[in-house]
C-alpha cells in the first residue's frame, strides 16, 4: 500500500513537472532573453509576445517610440507587468494603458515624458506599482491619479516637478518624490503611508498642519535650504518611525539645532533603529551617546561639529551593527579615543571610516574597543603603514577574520616607499630567516642608544662558541629580530665572511628603508 501511495506521488510530481515545462515551451522573441513567463529585451523592437508571456522589459530600442499607442500596447495585453526603460518616450496617448487591463507594475524609466494628463491612467485600477524616475517630467494634472485605487508605491524621483497634484490615492504606502523642484508640500494626508522621501528638492518650510502621517516608518528629509524644525521631526508628528534620513549639501550642510536634537534622542529611545545623516551639521555629539538608544544603524556622513570635542567626550550606542562616519574627520576621531569598554558596543559588525584623515587603526582598539567587527572601512586615509602597526589587518584579511571593503584604495601614505601601495599587499615588515649552519648562525641587530646618538646597526654571531657582537659603538644593547633578544655587546667581534656580510647588509638595507 506504502509503495503504490509513493509511486503515485512521484507520477504526479513528474506531471506537474512535465506541465509547468510545457507551459512554458516557446518560442523567445529575437534580441530577448526568456525565464519562465519572463521576457527582457535589449535593443530591436517590441515584438509580438506570446500568451504565456506576462512580465515584458525592454531598453534601447533600435529605433525609439516617442509616443506610446494602443496599437503598441495592443501586444501587451496579456501582462502583469512592463518595464520601458530608455526607449525615447515622450508622451503617453490617452488609454494606451487601459488595454493592459491586468496590469500591476509599471515602470517607465529613463524616457522624456514632460507631463502628465488626467487620462493617462485611464481604466488601470488594478495598477499597484508605479515608477516613474528619471524622465522630465513638469506637470501632472489634479486628477492624473484617480483611477488607481489600489497604488501602493509611486516613484517620481529625479523628475522636474514644482508642486505635487492635489490628489493622491490614499491607499500609497512608498511614495518618493526626491531630486524634485518642489517648493511647498501640501495637504499630504496619506492613512497608510509608510515610506515618504522629499529629500533634494527646494523645499524650505513645511507645515506640521499640512501633512498627517501617523503611520510612517521612513522618512527623508532635506535639501540645500531647507529649514529642518522640531515641530516636523518629532516623535508626537511620527510616533512609529523607525527611518530618519536627513540630508543637506557641501556647499550648504543642514543644521540640526539643539531641539530637534533632543528629539531625535527622544525617538532613538522608542521607536527609531536607523538614522542617516548627510552632509548635516551638528552642534554636538551627544546624539551618539545614549545608553538605552535602540539604534542599530547610524550613518553620519560629510558631517561636522560646531563645538569642540572633549578628550573624553564617548560614543556609546549598544545595539548599534553598522557604524558609518565616512568623510566625518572629528566624529570618527572621538570615536576613536572614546573611553568606552568594548560591552558599550557588543552588536558592532560594519564600520566604515573613509576620508577621514586617519593614520593608524591598531590591533589593540579593535580588541578592546569593538572586538565583533567582520568589515572595516579605511579607505582614502593617511595610513602609516609600520611594522608594528598595520600588519595585523593583512593578516586578519588572510585568514577570514576580517574583511577590507574597499581594498584597492585602503593605500599607504607613508612611508615613502610604499606610498600609493594597497595595504594588503605592502611589504610592512623585512622577512628574517635564521641561516642554519654546523658552526655559526648570523642575525641582524639594532642598538638602543641614548636619544642623543644615532642608533647603530649590530651583527650577532653564535655558534658552538658563546655568541659576540661586532659593533661600531662599544657597551651598547642589542636587539635581534630573530628572537627580540638583548644582549650585551663587548665590541670584541669575530670576523664573518664575505657571503654572511652581504646578507647582513641586505638585511640592515630593508631596515633603513623602513
């Protein structure tokens, strides 16, 4: 009974098997690749596509559509889903798109379509995904968007919009309007609106009264005049929100005052586990010392301080994976002189430092300091690339302990000869070998002299005998690098011969140029 239950499972998986492959059997448009019920397209036309074809990209046609037609979309009609990316679109005829009445994701990228009409959309209700970036885009009419009563994601980034319609279909949970021209944001009263980014537009001010988002999660916010107040950024405004991204430019950083601070503080405690900054300005640094925060992913970036930094000014975040203070040369040095123990941040896994102006980053803060670390960051530095300095991150690197992001431009500065030189593959450290022989072994030494000298180069020879040193400076201290040993030089020496003279000043050659 066991065995004929089995042997008719297996026929039905076969079955399906056969099914689904046939199902799937045709033939793939020319300049198409195929997976499944999926078609992506480079270059030629658009093609007739077969029924069982419902997801369809194209890019870089042959000869480009200015204007989308009925008659184009006519050959769509069986899809759920349509990337035109780059195919020189201009305008979109009035109920073009309603032939595709299945439609759920539309994507026209890349194009130069500079407006919108209120028929553009015309019967595409079931529509739930719409992006729109990177076309030129002036002008969308009031009503444009009132058939899509089931959008949930609108993306019109990089477009050229001054104001917003004044209809947006309520049930938008992402709605991204970045790298806009938009002056003013008005009524934005959006129930299930989740994600909401007006980073880098021309937005100076907005009214609290205007917009009602208690259900946000993400937010960015920012742009070269902005006017960032604490009656936006507030934890009463945006009681849920977990993402806070603030941007400003070089030219012109954004001020965070001392209240929106103090916010900010209040909402890492409650609700907020990521916080990017941008090209901010800070009056102080105590956003990033709060021992009950709840942030796990800090970003400040091209980000400065208005205030001196304290000698034991700490950065104590204790649930915090990701630590990122790229181009931000005064966070990234208080951090590195923080007097924290290393249980201030257990969670620590990602920390990026570039352009940073740091010489060195030792094996010892890493252990005492943030011990947990799998990628580092120290690209665009200064690094002095010493013996007894950075050695240990090559080392960590071979053996999987660490990795170095960004490797080929984690460079040397010094010493001279190494500069430019990728420190993974800079030669730190003269290589010594003990030269075994039945009557003498030969080591290279320096001395330790008072500051006032300059220090001399010694050589060791031992061997069945007790051991002397030959040295230009009588009663000095020797180190050998074969062992780190001290030994008491007489200035009485024994000769060596010319092969072990040579590799002796080979050795102490390697020493000087390091």
């Amino acid at each position: 009974m066991y065995q004929a239950s089995m042997k008719r499972v297996a026929i039905l998986i076969m079955w399906c098997i056969l099914h689904t492959t046939q199902a799937f059997n045709y033939d793939c448009p020319q300049h198409c690749n195929c997976d499944g019920p999926t078609a992506k397209c480079e270059g030629g036309i658009i093609p007739s596509l077969n029924p069982r074809i419902t997801a369809f990209e194209i890019e870089d046609m042959d000869t480009p559509i200015t204007t989308l037609t009925s008659d184009i979309t006519q050959q769509l009609k069986n899809l759920v889903s349509l990337r035109l990316n780059s195919i020189g679109l201009t305008r979109v005829e009035a109920g073009a798109l309603a032939v595709i009445d299945r439609l759920l994701d539309l994507y026209i990228n890349n194009n130069n379509i500079n407006m919108l009409t209120k028929d553009t959309f015309l019967n595409c209700s079931s529509l739930t995904h719409l992006n729109l970036d990177h076309n030129n885009i002036h002008i969308i009419q009031n009503e444009t968007f009132m058939p899509l009563e089931q959008l949930q994601i609108l993306s019109l980034a990089h477009n050229a919009l001054k104001v917003l319609p004044n209809y947006m279909p309520r049930s938008i949970q992402t709605l991204n309007i970045e790298e806009n021209n938009l002056s003013t944001i008005t009524q934005l009263f959006l129930d299930h609106l989740e994600s909401l980014n007006l980073c880098h537009n021309s937005i100076i001010h907005i009214d609290p009264d205007q917009i009602s988002l208690n259900e946000l999660r993400s937010l960015c916010l920012g742009g070269p005049n902005f006017n960032l107040s604490d009656s936006i950024v507030s934890p009463s405004k945006f009681p849920q929100l977990k993402q806070l991204t603030l941007m400003g430019s070089q030219q012109s950083p954004l001020r965070i005052n001392p209240d929106v601070q103090s916010n900010i503080k209040t909402m890492a405690r409650t609700s907020l586990h990521k916080l990017h900054l941008q090209s901010c300005s800070l009056l102080s640094a105590d956003l990033f010392n709060l021992t009950n925060s709840k942030l796990t992913d800090v970003k400040a970036t091209d980000t400065t301080l208005t205030s001196k930094v304290f000698k034991r000014s700490a950065i104590n975040l204790p649930y915090i994976t990701i630590l990122d203070f790229s181009g931000s040369p005064s966070l990234a040095q208080m951090f590195l002189r923080s007097p924290r123990p290393s249980s201030a941040m257990p969670h620590l896994r990602i920390l990026k430092m570039s352009r940073c102006g740091i010489n060195a980053f030792y094996e010892s803060f890493l252990h005492q300091q943030v011990p947990n670390i799998t990628d580092l960051d120290l690209s665009y530095n200064p690094l002095e690339c010493t013996c007894y300095g950075m050695t240990w991150i090559p080392d960590y690197v071979r053996e999987g302990k660490l990795n170095l992001l960004q490797e080929l431009n984690t460079t040397c500065s010094k010493p001279l000869h190494l500069s430019a030189i990728p420190l993974l593959t800079a030669s730190m450290c003269p290589i010594t070998r003990a030269i075994d022989t039945t009557t003498t072994t030969t080591t290279t030494s320096i001395t330790k002299e008072s500051p006032q000298t300059t220090p001399h180069f010694c050589v060791t020879s031992s061997g069945s005998s007790n051991g002397v040193s030959k040295c230009k400076n009588p009663s000095t201290t020797t180190i050998g690098l074969d062992g780190m040993h001290e030994e008491s030089s007489t200035g009485n020496g024994q000769k060596l011969s010319g092969i072990m003279t040579g590799v002796v000043i080979s050795y102490v050659s390697v020493l000087v140029l390091n």
